[in-house]
C-alpha cells in the first residue's frame, strides 16, 4: 500500500512540476486529492490493513497529503505571478502618447476672404470699423439719399423689422454712422453681413457679405478713387489684372461707376468664361460721395470731398476658390470646407 502511495506521489509531484496553466493544476488537484481522487481512493481501502499498520500508513498518507497540496499551491502562486507579469507587461498604458481627440479646424473661406481684404486697405492705411447688420431705415436709406420711391426700398427687397428699422441691405450705412461719428479725415472699411429680399439660387442668397470703402478729406478727386481700387485689385488678384469703370447709378455717390476687371479665367485674352470679351462684369460698385450725404453727416462739401466703394465678398470668393454655387457656402458641409 505505501508503494501505491508513493507512486500517486511522485506521478502527482511530476505532473505538477511541468503543469503552465492554472486550469491543469486544478486538474491534478481534483485527480489527485478530489473526493473520488487516487489518493481518496486508496484511503478508502485502509480498512483491509491490520490494526498495527493503519496509523502508520494513515500518518503517511496525510503526510503525502499535506506535501501534494503544499506543491500545488506553491506551483499556483509561482504560476499567478508570471500571468500577473504578462498582464503588467501587456497591459502598459503609454500615459505619454497623444492621442489627438481633437482635430483643429480652420477658418471658413468667407472669413478668410473678409480678413484679406481687411488686412489689404489696413496696409494702405484704412481703418476698420464695425457696423451693425440691424439698422435703421434713416441710415440705409434717407441719409444716403436714397429717394422714397427707390425699389431697393420696397418691402419686396427689403426685410423690415418694424417701419424704422430692418435688415441693412448694405454696408452703405456704416459710412454715415462713421461720419456722424468722427470728422475727416476718414479712411475706414467695414464688411460684414447684408440682407436681400432674394430667392436662393446658384449665385444669390437673402443673406450675404459686403465690404465698404470710405475716403473723406479735403482734396479727394475720382484719381484717387480710380488708383486706390487699381491698387487693391492688383494686390489682391494679381499684376496683370486691370480694371474698367463703368458709368452707373447709386443714389449716394455722384458720378457713380460700376468696376469690371480681367476675366479671372483668361486674365483679359478672351475665353468662353467671359464671352471672349476679356472681362469679369461688376465686380464692385463705387463714386464720389454725395454732397448731400456729406451734408446730412455735418460734413461741409465746399470743404471736403470723399470717395467711396462697395463689393460682395461672397463673390470674390467663389472666384478666388472657383466655386459655382453660393449655397455651398452655408451648407456648412465638412467635406466641402475640409479642402480650403
Ligand atoms: N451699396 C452699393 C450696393 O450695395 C455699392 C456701393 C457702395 C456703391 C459704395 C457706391 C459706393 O450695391
């Protein structure tokens, strides 16, 4: 009987030596020592020893007992450790990698053109001025001698908020609020949002974007007018682009010119984008100031003269991108605003 236990001993502390997962230990453990294990088993069979041999081989039975254990729980705590090893090595988390959760954006196309522009008559010495885009029928239209019976006035053009007040149709009013506001000399551009009675299509949206120009001070002749908007579209689009003025009509400046400029496309060759005429067609709207929009700020006209000039920012800039339809603009579509 003790040759039987010793060889479930030393099968067991064989097995036990090169058992590498967790799950076999518990294996030996329920073969070995289980209820119906080869060890339990044998003990079963104690009864057919004699009264003098069943202690000694019972004390030795418990012996191997307590060593088989004893390895199989030092084999369990050696075997945790090495899968906690594992674990920590696998498990590392680099606390210094970035992980870039956050993608930077940038500026939208319209804004980006506007603070161009900006930034070009800032160099020529324009200040920047902001104006309101709620503003009151006095300053979009009477003192800018806009007549009662102008169709610009008309509530099919115009989003009226109340019979004073509305939508600016125009950047125009902010050059009356910076003449009732400071004396000349002026040199001031202002953008910003306009509004328009118009229905949505390829190139027209209620809502849009203007930048003004305004010169006042003693002196200021078209020369000027005509050198500064030569400059400026030189700058702005290159050498080789000229300019064409247009006689035209607005009700705050006189003369008045409508501005074309080299075809964006051929640069004034002659191409099916411009009709093989050379050019782009009214690119901004400008003239002298008014006298009378001069004297409804306090401005003496026999005293000083000015200049002033208006263009749609939208436009420009879907020349400048070659985009053929303004709604993409306000779609606020990722993909298309990714690509700028
Ligand atoms: N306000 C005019 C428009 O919206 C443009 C303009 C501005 C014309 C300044 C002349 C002088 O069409």
């Amino acid at each position: 009987m003790k040759d039987k236990i010793n060889l479930i001993k030393e099968n067991a502390l064989s097995s036990i030596k090169s058992i590498e997962k967790l799950e076999d230990l518990e294996q030996v453990r329920v073969k070995v020592l289980g209820k119906k294990g080869d060890l339990t088993l044998i003990l079963r069979e104690m009864g057919k020893l004699s009264k003098e041999e069943r202690p000694i081989i019972g004390q030795y039975a418990n012996e191997v007992r307590a060593e088989i254990e004893n390895r199989i729980s030092d084999k369990k705590i050696e075997l945790e450790e090495k899968l906690n090893e594992i674990k920590i090595r696998t498990e590392k988390i680099d606390i210094t990698r970035s992980i870039n959760r956050f993608e930077m954006g940038h500026r939208h196309p319209l804004n980006e053109t506007m603070e161009e522009l900006e930034n070009l008559f800032q160099r020529m010495g324009f200040s920047i001025i902001e104006g309101p885009e709620i503003e009151t029928v006095e300053n979009n239209f009477n003192k800018l001698n806009s007549p009662m019976n102008h169709p610009s006035r008309s509530t099919s053009d115009t989003f009226y908020i109340d019979e004073d007040t509305l939508l600016r149709t125009h950047t125009s009013p902010v050059q009356i609020r910076t003449m009732l506001a400071q004396k000349p000399p002026i040199r001031m551009v202002s953008a910003g949002r306009t509004f328009r009675y118009d229905e949505v299509d390829d190139t027209h949206s209620p809502m849009f974007h203007q930048i003004e120009g305004l010169v006042v001070d003693k002196g200021v002749t078209m020369a000027n007018l005509i050198d500064t908007l030569n400059v400026f579209i030189k700058e702005f689009f290159g050498e080789d682009m000229e300019t064409r003025f247009r006689p035209h009509h607005f009700p705050f400046t006189e003369p008045s010119a409508e501005v074309d400029v080299s075809c964006f496309n051929c640069h004034g060759k002659g191409c099916e984008a411009c009709n093989y005429t050379g050019w782009s067609m009214e690119l901004l709207g400008c003239g002298m100031v008014h006298p009378n929009v001069l004297r409804n700020c306090g401005i003496d006209p026999k005293i000083y003269s000015g200049f002033a000039f208006g263009m749609g920012i939208d436009r420009i800039t879907m020349i400048k991108h070659g985009i053929n339809n303004i709604r993409l603009l306000y779609d606020n579509d990722k993909r298309f605003l990714q690509q700028f």
